[in-house]
C-alpha cells in the first residue's frame, strides 16, 4: 500500500486537487472551511490501478508548515501542487526543500489553474521555471502535469501518472517491527480511544500488545481501519487507524509512536548527519536552539556541533541533539530543523544513532572517526561503533542495535572475528580493545586489591566482576581464560595474583603463636571468634582462616584445622558405621558438652554431610571410599 502526500503554497489549490480526485473534502476542520485555508492536516484516498492509495493533504501557509512537516514524513509520493496563474512562490521553494531534506525520491508536479491562464507562452515559462527550481533536487526531472480541479481537466493523466509512478516503487520495507508515528487522536463512542497514522515498518495485527512511546504507556490493539475499512492486519505504507483498550485519549499526543512492547527506547540525546540549506540566513553556531520536526514529533533542541564552533549555509556536519523531550525514532529516520522565531526552515538530515547514550566531547578523534563510521555506513564500523556503545552483546542483539540488514550483519560480524577485531565467547561477542582492556584491568583491580587488604587471600570472584562491570558470560569466559594462563591464580572461591603472598610481620606472627598455642591448651572447649581477636587483630584472624590453619564453625567455636579435621573425621566415620548419630551421642564421643558436640553437628549439616531429622543425623552423601 502508498500514501501521496501533497506540498505547495498556499491557496495553489491542494485541497481543492484533492477533493477532485477522491470526493472527499480534506478540510475536516470549521475554522478551514471558514477560511477556505488548510490549517491542519487532511486524509483522503482513492483507488488508483486496483489499489487503494492514501492521501496527506498538508497546509501550505507559512504559519502552518510545522503542522506539514507532521504529515509529509512518511509518504511515498509527494504531489507538488504549483498553480499555472503564480508560478513558484516562497512556501513553494520552502515545502521543494523540505520535501529534498527528507529524501521523499517520488513526485510529480501538478500544475493546478491551468484554465486560468489563456495565454500558451506563460504556461510554457512557468514549466520550465518549475524545472529549474527542481534542478539539485530529489525531483529533478519530475512529470509536470497540468490540471484544473475545477472544470476536470488533466484529472485522468494525472491519475495515470500516479499510477505508473507508484506502480514502480519497490514495496515498503518490512523489518518485522511496527512503527506508527501519531497524526491524530479522537474518541469515538462505543469504541474508544483511536489514532491515527501512516505504518512506517512493520505490521499491526488485531489483538497486538503494543506501548505508545515516549511515555511507555501500554495497551492492546482493539481494532484496525484503513480507509473505513476494517482490517485484521495493518501492512506497511498504509494510513491506519487504529482502536486501543488501556490507554485513554489525554495521555496520547501527536508524534508519539505505537510499537511493540520494548521496541523502541526514547532518547533525550540524537547523533545525527545534518545539510545546512544553502539560502539559509545565517550559520548554524554551536548549542543553537532550534525545533525538531521527525516522524509527526515536534521538540525543542539544541544543536551540538560535532569537530567545529558552526556550519555554514550550503555545508554538511554531525550534531548532537539534546532535546527538551524524548523522542521514540530510529536510525536512518529522517528530520528537519527550523528556527523557532522567526519561523523558517534551517536545514535536515538522518539519524546516525538514536540512543548515543552519552554527551559527546566535540572535539576528541574518537568520537569524530565515529560519526564518520556511522555517516558512511561501513557494516564493520557500525558494528564495532555498537559495540563499544552498548558492551558485549549476543550476535543477533548486536546486529539488530546496529540496524544493519541481518545477512549482512552476520558476514560483517565474522569477518570481524576472522579479523580479530571482534571476540567470540560463544553466546555473546565483545570488542577486541574492550576484551584486552577487561584482560589488563582485572590484575590491575586484584593488585590494588592486595595492596589495601595484604592479609587477605585474594578477592571473591563477584566482587571483582562487580569492578570490571562486565555481563557474567563475559566473566565466566575471561576467568577461565587468565586462570588457565595463569594470570590470575584460583584459591577456593577467591581469586589472587600469582605473585601474591599472605606475610606476617614479626608482631603479628608472635601473636599467632600465641593464639595457636591458646587453642591447642583449650582443645575441644573451642574458644570464641571474640576471644581469638583478643590475642590477634581480625585482619589477621581473617587471613589464618583464608589460609586454612583455622576454622571458626560459629561465632562461638574455632579451632586449629588439625583438630577440626580429626573432630570431623571421627563423627563421619561413626555416621557412617552406626548409620546415624544424635546429639548425645556426638558429646559421648568427642567427650565434649552439648554446645560444642550442636554447634559441630550443625556444621555437618551446611555441610551437608549430615542430614538432621528431629535430633538424629543420617548420612547425606555416602561416605568416600577409603
């Protein structure tokens, strides 16, 4: 399906060309048919070779073009309306370059009022006036079809050359993800809240669960009309309107979009590829306030020029833009910027990437090689730039953010392993520079780990993952990798250098004598965690734990490691001659109080060498073999 949209100046007969091909009157609004002016925007169709065509009819006047620029971005044919009795005019020159910034390739130039002019000569000087201004642009060589709606002359060529044209455009491009940028909302009773608008991508389906971003306020497709008709499906390039439960009408406004759940992520910031016009009046100057028209949104943004203080008219550069508001739009979707006040058209361009992240430092070479990469639209480059951006993601994940065709990412991304300049980790993929990064910095984090804690062992796994902020497949791969090389050494669940060493100072190994002679004198009567700490400092308590040559089983029971060993070994071996052990029977046998025989058993327990049921232990596992 295709949607025409018309442009031109004001009072060139839009409205009224519009009315004549299809019936219907355009001008939905009291205040348009009052004034006989288009205001806001105005929806026809008609059926032109067997298919149903949607009509845009937009406003021509200059205080309307922002409601225009609503409209005309997602059509596939733009009828350029220029009346024989004027020829081109400003708004006429203003929509030619808009219609240019956007790249809409498909036009034709419908020459309207062509009954009044009498004279052959003036006709042929405003064609070939109409060639000249269409010279440079996406309309350059254009069909010139003169008309007039109102005695019905040159209506069936105009057709005709409407069909042909659209009957040669590729079909609209189906990436498997709807995108409805809202033009209109109402309510209707019975029904509910609708919207209106032209499917960009994807498909609607009845009974979809979709969210209308920004906002993320979510709901279910109700219902589905194209052209009064009502349809199950809603395919791409078609004007629907579309039926939703859940959300009401004053939650919704134009340039919001209806996509699937999760789809889309609004960004304040866009990076973008930007084309000064050449009649503009001035230089575009660094953090210009300027208005965002893109899909049917409309914000206020400043523009951040990217490698330079400002952009003289006729010339191309990067910009960031900082929105007052978040868009929901896509890279390689198309915008324009106009100057607040006064009103007028600055310039336009494409979205590099819609969710950069980050404001950019304006001048570093990175973030300039960047926007090249993104501008040239270098399959390698676009997935490398994504994952810098994004970190390691799952192939598919990256060629997706990346917006790259799939068969082409796909190619793209394993010509980068074969390059080495991507890693493979199996389920998910990462940078080079950021693997060898990850690979420098995870001894760096263990040194500086060891310098501040010298007593302690080593670091536990997660907290040095939480420091290199990395995924845990990521983790998982490159401590697997350095254990094996032995760049980083594995010490129960705590990770070291290789060169790392626990050392006492003389002091502190006094006091482990100490301490290792106090427990050996008080044997089974295990003293406390506090007690221990009292003849050494904790830091060095915690490393003889780390180091294995104590145990304290509870805050109120530790022993050497020796006698904890044979303490153990003498329960499991009665466990498993007797088939269970009870308390009683533990105290019996250690020659121990019930404090320290309950305190051992539980241990077992969350060791799960026992299994307590009531106050009798079996064995959890069978015992080893001797």
């Amino acid at each position: 399906m295709h949607v025409i949209g018309t442009a031109g100046h004001v009072d060139h007969g839009k409205s009224t060309l519009v009315q004549a091909l299809t019936g219907i009157d355009p001008d939905r609004l009291a205040e348009e048919k009052a004034r006989e002016m288009t205001i806001d925007l105005g929806f026809a169709w008609l059926s032109l070779a067997g298919e149903e065509v949607g009509i845009v009819d937009v406003p021509g006047h200059r205080d309307f073009i922002e409601n225009m620029l609503a409209g005309i971005g997602g059509i596939d044919l733009v009828l350029f309306v220029i009346a024989a009795d004027e020829g081109i005019m400003p708004q006429t020159r203003e929509h030619l370059a808009i219609v240019d910034l956007l790249q809409i390739e498909h036009g034709i130039v419908a020459l309207t009022k062509c009954d009044l002019v009498d004279d052959p000569d003036w006709l042929d000087l405003v064609t070939l006036e109409i060639g000249d201004a269409l010279q440079g642009t996406v309309l350059a060589g254009a069909p010139i079809v003169p008309v007039s709606a109102r005695i019905g002359r040159g209506l069936d060529q105009l057709r005709q050359t409407l069909a042909q044209t659209l009957s040669q455009l590729e079909p609209k491009t189906d990436r498997g993800q709807a995108r409805l940028p809202i033009d209109r909302v109402f309510t209707m009773p019975g029904f509910g809240t609708i919207v209106t608008g032209t499917l960009i991508d994807g498909r609607l389906r009845v009974g979809d669960e979709i969210e209308a971003q920004p906002g993320g306020l979510t709901g279910r497709v109700r219902g589905l009309q194209t052209h009064k008709v009502k349809r199950e499906v809603a395919h791409p390039g078609s004007r629907v309107a579309v039926n939703l439960t859940n959300i009401s009408r004053e939650e919704l406004r134009r340039g919001q979009v209806i996509a699937p759940r999760g789809f889309l992520r609004p960004s304040r910031l866009l990076d973008v590829a930007y084309r000064h016009l050449p009649d503009a009046d001035a230089p575009l100057a660094h953090n210009a306030e300027v208005k965002v028209f893109i899909g049917a949104a409309e914000v206020t943004a400043h523009a951040r020029l990217i490698g330079q203080e400002a952009l003289p008219p006729g010339q191309s550069g990067w910009v960031q833009l900082a929105l007052a508001e978040p868009l929901a739009v896509l890279r390689g979707d198309r915008f324009i910027l106009r100057r607040a006040s006064p009103g007028s058209t600055l310039g336009g361009g494409r979205v590099l990437d819609a969710n950069p992240g980050r404001r950019h430092r304006r001048f570093r070479a990175d973030v300039v090689e960047r926007f090249r990469a993104l501008e040239e639209d270098a399959p390698a480059e676009l997935l490398l730039a994504a994952l810098l951006r994004w970190g390691p993601l799952p192939p598919a994940t990256l060629i997706e953010k990346s917006g790259l065709p799939p068969a082409a990412g796909r190619s793209a991304l394993q010509d980068l392993i074969a390059a080495g300049q991507v890693i493979d980790l199996g389920k998910t993929v990462i940078a080079a520079t950021s693997w060898r990064g990850l690979i420098e910095r995870a001894p760096q984090e263990l040194a500086e780990y060891h310098r501040q804690y010298p007593l302690r062992l080593g670091m536990e796994r997660e907290e040095l993952r939480a420091r290199l902020q990395v995924p845990a497949v990521v983790y998982v791969s490159l401590c697997e990798i350095m254990v094996g090389n032995g760049e980083i050494v594995e010490a129960g669940a705590v990770l070291r250098r290789p060169d790392h060493r626990i050392t006492f100072t003389p002091g502190q190994q006094d006091a482990i004598t100490r301490l290792m002679t106090f427990l050996d004198s008080r044997g089974i009567m295990a003293p406390s965690v506090k007690e221990c700490q009292a003849i050494v400092d904790p830091a060095t308590f915690l490393a003889l734990s780390d180091l294995g040559r104590v145990k304290a089983i509870t805050a109120d029971v530790v022993y050497a490691t020796d006698l904890y060993d044979q303490l153990i070994d003498r329960l499991t071996t009665f466990l498993h001659q007797q088939g269970s052990i009870t308390v009683a029977e533990a105290r019996d046998l250690l020659g121990a109080s019930r404090k320290y025989a309950i305190a051992l058993l539980e241990h077992m327990d969350e060791r799960r060498i026992t299994r307590r049921a009531s106050d009798v232990r079996t064995p959890a596992r069978p015992l080893p073999a001797p």
